[in-house]
C-alpha cells in the first residue's frame, strides 16, 4: 500500500447571502473564488509489481501547481427541516480542469 499526499493552500473571497423572495422558501446563496497552491510533489508515481515480478513505476495525471478555484451554489429551504440545493464546483490550472455540478437533499431531525 502507498499514500500519495499534496499539501495546499487556497486564499480568495468566500461570500454567502440569504433572500427572502416571499414565497416562503427561504434562499440561501453562497460563492467563493480563490488562488490554490500545491506544494511537494504534483505527479503522484507509484512504484509496483505483480507479484514476484520485476517492478516498474507509473505515473499519474500531473497535479497543476497553480490553479484558480470557484465554488456557487443555491440552497432553498422547503421545509422546516428540508433543503435543497444546487453548487457548482471547479478549479482551472496550466495543465488540468475539475468541474463538478452537486446536487443535495437535507433532512435535519
């Protein structure tokens, strides 16, 4: 077993709003768009074998060192206890994108 690890870090503006838009359902609204750093190694290697074999080393898609991220995201209260919601998550570097659409269900007891 191996673990690859990379260690971040991520300034930027995080912002979240709530509106009223009289429909009963409250709304909430959130956002963030930052600069990410990745520090160490950025191409994860792994050293393997099958079995008794003579081992090789493969490696992984390149982690981009430096990358724009952004988060949005709409949450509506239906309920007493019950939230749905909507994000968008991604981040853009010199040699990689990630994007993401979540949705989500939230029943507090």
């Amino acid at each position: 077993a191996q673990t690859t690890e990379v260690a971040t870090s991520t300034v930027g503006v995080r912002g979240q709003t709530s509106l009223d838009l009289g429909a009963g359902a409250p709304v909430s609204l959130h956002g963030l768009v930052g600069y990410r750093r990745a520090y160490g190694e950025v191409v994860p290697k792994a050293l393997l074998s099958f079995g008794a074999g003579p081992g090789f080393l493969t490696a992984g898609t390149p982690i981009s060192r430096d990358a724009l991220v952004a988060q949005a995201g709409l949450d509506v209260r239906v309920g007493r206890a019950t939230t749905l919601g909507v994000a968008y998550t991604g981040q853009v570097g010199e040699r990689t994108q990630d994007h993401a659409v979540k949705g989500n269900f939230t029943y507090r007891f």
